[in-house]
C-alpha cells in the first residue's frame, strides 16, 4: 500500500515472539491524543492546511472537531472528528510537538516572508 507507514512490534501471541508488522497509528500512546499539547498542534497543523480549527487552546470545541472531520474526509481515514492516532500520525503531531520552538519560529518567520495572508493564520 503506497504512502502507509508500518512499525513492526514483537508479537506476544505469535509462535516464538515473531515481529508482525502494525501500522504507525497503533504506536501511539492512547493518552496522548487528549493531552492539550498534542490538540494545539493538530489545531496549527489544522490552521496551516487551511481547516480553519478555531483558537488554539488544546480544547477540542465544535470547530476543531468539524476541521478534523474535513481534515480526516480529504485524507480518506476514518472521520471520527476527533484527533485519534490515524489522524495524528497524518499531521505528524508527534514531531511537531518534540520539534524545538526556534525552529518552529523560523518556519513562521518563512511564511511571513512569501505569504502574509497565510502567516496570519499560522501565528493562532
């Protein structure tokens, strides 16, 4: 399957502690999508592609659940309107979240640069 990412993680039922190949979505912590930090990052992501989440508080309100379901229908994954691993491992919220802030501000500096319009939307 093109564009899917897979981990392979030690089967404890498998005949002689055989590996079997699980997909990325499934090694996410399942806390960590209802910890604030990992919402306000889907929230950017959301704001930066243009879905239009609502404040970025780590509050998953009713315009962050309908720019989630827009997000995960473009996406074809299963719309649940809320940020569950799929979705996650799609925006890539792990590595957005342990990415150093100097960098992330570097990067609103270059969208400041080439597009105004759009660097207002990624500062919320």
């Amino acid at each position: 399957m093109a564009g899917a990412i897979a981990v392979a993680l030690g089967s404890p039922g498998a005949p002689g502690g055989a590996s079997a190949p699980a997909h990325a979505a499934s090694a996410v912590a399942a806390g960590a999508t209802s910890q604030a930090r990992f919402i306000r990052e889907a929230q950017r992501a959301l704001g930066e592609l243009g879905y239009r989440p609502g404040p970025i508080d780590g509050v998953i309100g009713p315009r962050t659940q309908g720019a989630l379901a827009r997000y995960q229908r473009s996406e074809k994954i299963p719309v649940t309107g809320s940020l569950d691993a799929e979705t996650m491992v799609r925006l890539d919220i792990h590595e957005r979240v342990s990415r150093p802030a100097h960098r992330r501000e570097s990067e609103l500096s270059r969208i400041l640069e080439t597009d105004p319009n759009r660097a207002a939307v990624a500062a919320h």
